[in-house]
C-alpha cells in the first residue's frame, strides 16, 4: 500500500512540474545548451565561415530584458541575445538576437524592429536576428517592419523560419542534434500527435534516433528533456513509462529527472504526508534549505538549465546562481 501511494505521489509531483515547465522556457534552454548546433542548424555558412566558437557564445539575457524592460512580465514568446566572437576581420563580435514566437501576434514585427534598435545603439556592433516561428497558422510569418510617414520610410527585415511549412525530411540536418528539437516541436503541431499514446509512439521514435545518432551524452540529456517535456501526456504515468523506455535504450546512463529529484528532497526532509502537502512545501513555498538541496540536485544532474530552474521553483536567478558557486549551505 505505502508503495502505491508513493508511486501516485510521484506522478502527481511529475504532473506539478510539467505544468510549470512552458515551452518558453524550454526553448531558451535547448537553444543555449545546443547554441552551436543551432547555429549550424539556422546559418551554416555563416558558422563555418565567421562564428569561432572556441570562445564561448556570451549569452546576454539580463541585458535584453534592460533593452526592452517594457516587454509583458508574462510574455509568451523566447528570446535571446548572444554575442558570438568572430574569427577574423575587424569585426571581433557580432550579436545574434533569437526570437522563437509561438502564437500570432499583430504587433510582433515592430517588437522585432524596436530590438534592433535598441541593440545597435547600446552596443554598436552588427546585428543579425531570426524569427522561427512555431504556430500553426499557415499564413502568418512577418518577415519585415515597414514604417512611412511623408517622405520618411525605414525598413527592416529579418531571417524567418517557419516550422509549419517544412516537412520532417526538411528538417532533418545528418548529424545536427538540433534537428531532433526542431522534430518534437514539428510533432507538437499535429493536434493527431498530443494524444497521449501517439505521443508517447513518437517520442519513442525521437529517443531511438537520438540512439542511433550518438551524440554526446550532455546533448542527449539536454535534448531528452526537451522531449520530455515540450508536449505534456495527460496520464502522467505515461512519462515515467517513457523514462522507463529511456532507461532500457540508454543502458549506461542513469535519467534522474527533476521530478524525482524534488520528490527526493521531499521525503527527506519528512513533509510527505499528502502530495499537495508535499508539493505546497517543497515547491512553491519551500523552506530555503529544501529549494537549494533541490537546486542543487538540479544543477548537478544537468537536467535543466539556471533560466528553467529560475522558472521551476519561482526563485530569482541569482539565487541559483549563488547555489551554482556554492555560495549557499
């Protein structure tokens, strides 16, 4: 009996946090855990022939939230802002501003040309910007901002992705982990594929080709997350079905998710006495030691990044990363 209700505890805790990972979040982390995958993936050529990236890509998020403090606190769209280094010519960084927009938005050019500005008065260094676009409405893709008044006009556009209009074979690059991430969000527009067994078939299929991929084993768990998590089962049992499929195709890697390691923490500290006791107390309240052991747990396993752990447990991101630099008991 204690083991069924442990196991309902751990669904019901899965299912917390499920929710409370967005796909905003999601896509800030993937892009920043595979940044030069995704580079390839966007702007090959510009990749092999200006990006150097054996310095490591500065991602600028504090300082795009500065360019645009005016953006809604509960914006439901991803952006970044990363200064690349560059391998020659005089020229020695560039910044490329990302903006993955899920939803029409009638407003969304001129947002992308009021970044543009705003960057290229701050830091006077050239700019390049992409809009990938993840909705389903076939006909919406802006790729410019046109502004004219009397004999005054500007206009400014920029690279566009639209994920609707390719097909899978499109979007598969051979050996680009990134095309894996592209594939799942592809699924996620067939309103076919969110029914929780299609689901749970495809995302079976995606870890499989992660398999025969063999990327590196960081790729891998940052990419099974996005899995995981980008498209929400509604049997939240199904997930841990999953990881346990996850288990048995990765034979010599241990998949300790979030969840379970919150869960962990949980039953430490003795407040397991109801899950919604227990996740009311671990989670969105959490006493200060139980959020940074879980933290903790979180950053060690890898399994999300500072800005998804900032998310997960509502806490500000200096916080974590005072938790990263063991700054913190």
């Amino acid at each position: 009996m204690e083991s069924i209700r442990n196991d309902e505890s751990t669904l019901l805790l899965t299912r917390k946090i499920m929710d409370r990972i967005s796909k905003d979040t999601l896509w800030k982390g993937i892009i920043e855990d595979l940044f030069e995958d995704f580079c390839y993936y966007f702007f090959s050529s510009w990749a092999k022939q200006v990006a150097d990236f054996s310095k490591k890509p500065e991602f600028l998020d504090k300082e795009l939230q500065e360019i645009y403090p005016e953006a809604p606190s509960k914006k439901r769209y991803a952006d970044k802002l990363v200064k690349v280094f560059t391998q020659q010519g005089t020229t020695q960084w560039v910044l490329v501003h990302i903006e993955v927009q899920g939803y029409k938005d009638a407003q969304f050019a001129q947002r992308m040309f009021t970044y543009f500005y705003r960057i290229l008065d701050r830091y006077k260094q050239k700019v390049m910007a992409i809009a990938i676009f993840t909705d389903a409405d076939k006909h919406y893709q802006p790729k410019e901002y046109f502004y004219e008044y009397e004999q005054t006009q500007s206009i400014y556009r920029f690279a566009t992705f639209k994920l609707f209009h390719k097909t899978e074979e499109e979007l598969t690059l051979k050996e680009n982990p990134f095309s894996v991430v592209m594939l799942v969000a592809k699924k996620a527009l067939l309103k076919k594929n969110l029914a929780d067994k299609a689901q749970l078939i495809w995302k079976r299929e995606l870890v499989l080709k992660l398999k025969e991929a063999n990327y590196s084993d960081g790729k891998i768990r940052k990419i099974l997350n996005f899995i995981r998590f980008y498209v929400v089962f509604q049997e939240a049992n199904l997930l841990s079905e999953l990881n346990q499929d996850i288990q048995k195709t990765f034979k010599h890697r241990k998949n300790m998710g979030i969840e379970e390691a919150i869960l962990q923490e949980v039953e430490e500290k003795g407040i397991e006495k109801g899950i919604e006791k227990g996740i009311e107390k671990g989670i969105e309240k959490g006493t200060l030691q139980t959020k940074t052991k879980a933290i903790k747990k979180a950053l060690q396993q890898q399994v999300l990044t500072v800005q998804q752990i900032v998310d997960v447990f509502d806490v500000p991101t200096e916080f974590v990363l005072k938790v990263q630099r063991e700054e913190l008991p």
